[in-house]
C-alpha cells in the first residue's frame, strides 16, 4: 500500500488544488503526521476511490498514480567525450525555422555540455538573439554582455592577448553563472587565438581513477575564489569538484589565476597542491582538450559547470580578435528540452 501523505500530496480536486497553475491550495507540511486511509476501492482498473481519516475522499486515475510512481526526467544523460570525439557544427538559421532541429541542438548540448553555431550574423549584439532562444540572459558586473578583445589596463585577463588555461568564468559568484555563450565577430589574429574546450567530467573521472585521494581532497576541500575591481569585490569559497546526492560529480569550478589555498596543515596543503597540480595537468592534456578556431560568425555556448574554456595566446600585430560574451542560466536549454518534448508527444497523441 502506498503512504497515505505521498497519496495525500497527489490528489488533484478543485477544492484542495488550483487546476490553471497546477499548484496546492493548501500547504501539504502541515497535514496529520497520522494521516492514514479507511478506504480503497479499486474501479474497474482504471480509478482508485480513496477516502482518508481526515475525511478528505477523491478519486484518481491510476494511469496518474503510475506516471507518478514511474516519472522519470526526459533530460539526457551526460556523454563524457575528449579529443578524439567529433565537433558537431550546427545552423542558427536552421534553428530558428525547425523546432525538431532545435531539439536536436539543444539535445547535443544537454548530453556534452556544449554547442558550435555556423550562420550567425557577425554583427554587434546578436548573442543577445540567440541567449534569448535559449534562456534568461544573466547580467553581471560586466554588463548583459560584454566585448572581449585586447584592452589597455584591462580588469580581467580575458581582455588581453594572453593566453588562457582552461577554466571556467566567475567561481566567487554565487550562483555561479550556469552557460556561456561566445559569438566570434572578428578572428584575423595569425595562427594565435585557438578556442579551446575541455569536458571536466572527463577529466574528473579519470582523476578519481587514478588517485582516490586526490579527489577526496578536491571534493571535500573548499577553496577561495576572488574578484577584485574598482566597482566589485567579490568572494566566494567552494569546492574546486562538486557531487551531487550520488555520489557523481555534477560541477567543477576552476580558475588557477583567481584561486587561493585554504589555510591547512603544511602536511594537508601539500596534499591538496599535488592533487590540484594533477587536475591542472589533465585538464590541459591533449587528449582531453579539443582546440579550434572560432571563425567570424560562429558561436560555441557551454556548461560553465562542466566544460572549461580557453584560449591560444594570440599577436595583436598580426590580426584582430573581437569576440562577444554573455551568460544565461543553467536551467534554460533543460527547460526548453522538456517543453519540446511535450509538444511533440501531444502531436503524436493526435
């Protein structure tokens, strides 16, 4: 039999649930720790006529009891890929005319943290076009998006020439911003400039393979992030590894030019510099790292929670690089998954 409180929480009658929001009309901590049922009628297999001992009596389909007892995400599992795995490119002008080739984009994205976009018109302030077809822009300090090509006394690294390690952006937020989008506007800069992307959950796994505890340490150590402008001081202590309720790891947040060593034992902070100078190796190991060239009118939009960026340092004698950036929220591309999902299951169902 199943518990009378999780029975309680899915009835579904006017009285005690709003039919337009789908929200309870009453607030479900608050029921009887006793609560229990002084009826079950099973009807003809397809309803079951519940009565319980506050006197609260409702019939539910069993069709909706199962989905229940057997819901289950559509968001795909995560692919773990490294070098070898081929780039796919996909067309924003397709996207924007086939829903069902949307799908698959935002599919691809859901499963390896990342997408490249062909066909994107080279023009200032059309990232905030394609952001929008995927979630809620995510303004910060840098604005709702922000220009990232070389810059006198530039206040981050990225606006410089130099080259980057892999990392991911802004880990003394909290939150920290869930994707970023790059849309490449120039990219004359020679040979220099490479984008490069790592899958950190690779990365992760093969560390954790390698050395138990190595990735204790990372896990379970909180390390502190640090930002500091003339207009924003911002801090924030974490974990360079997350895991989620599994025990997997579901974030990495890694940014060696921004990053401090917790005040530890010297035993301890010499453990945990050996464990992050290993993650520091994988995450910058060829076989892990696919680099490319972000060409004028491309855009690649990632999980800053599991795939790190980079670039190649670059001449600005040679060549201008001009790139635009901005961030949207985690949940918007599972957000726009599942609701494609249901309107193409009720267009079967008819």
């Amino acid at each position: 039999m199943l518990p009378a409180l999780w029975l309680m929480e899915r009835c579904r009658h006017e009285a005690i649930f709003d039919q337009r929001s789908s929200q309870r009309l009453f607030n479900p901590h608050q029921l009887s720790d006793d609560l229990s049922l002084v009826s079950v009628k099973i009807n003809d297999n397809q309803t079951v006529s519940l009565t319980f001992n506050d006197n609260h009596s409702e019939t539910l389909e069993l069709d909706h009891l199962r989905a229940e007892l057997f819901a289950k995400d559509c968001i795909p599992k995560p692919i773990q890929w490294n070098a070898q795995d081929e780039k796919i490119y996909f067309s924003w002008g397709q996207i924007l005319s086939d829903d069902a080739y949307l799908h698959s984009v935002v599919h691809q994205y859901l499963t390896h943290g990342y997408v490249l976009l062909t066909d994107v018109p080279a023009e200032k302030d059309t990232i905030i076009d394609v952001a929008s077809k995927f979630g809620h822009i995510r303004t910060t300090n840098f604005g709702q998006y922000f220009e990232v090509y070389s810059k006198k006394d530039a206040n981050d690294l990225a606006y410089s020439s130099a080259p980057l390690d892999p990392h991911t952006d802004n880990p003394y937020r909290q939150p920290v911003p869930g994707i970023q989008l790059l849309h490449s506007l120039i990219n004359d800069a020679g040979e220099g400039g490479r984008s490069t992307l790592v899958d950190g959950y690779a990365v992760c796994v093969q560390l954790r393979a390698e050395s138990e505890e190595y990735f204790q340490l990372l896990t379970t150590v909180p390390t502190h992030f640090e930002f500091i402008d003339h207009n924003a001081i911002i801090k924030r202590e974490r974990t360079l590894i997350s895991l989620d309720s599994h025990g997997e790891v579901s974030e990495i947040h890694y940014s060696p030019r921004l990053d401090y060593i917790p005040l530890m034992s010297e035993e301890k902070t010499k453990k945990f510099h050996k464990a992050r100078k290993r993650l520091s190796e994988l995450l910058s190991n060829s076989e892990f790292e696919i680099q490319f060239r972000l060409q004028a009118g491309e855009l690649m939009m990632f999980d800053n929670n599991r795939v790190l960026h980079g670039r190649t340092g670059f001449c600005t004698s040679e060549g201008e690089r001009h790139l635009q950036g901005c961030y949207i929220d985690a949940d918007g591309p599972r957000i726009l998954y599942r609701v494609l999902e249901k309107q193409f299951a009720m267009r079967m169902a008819i």
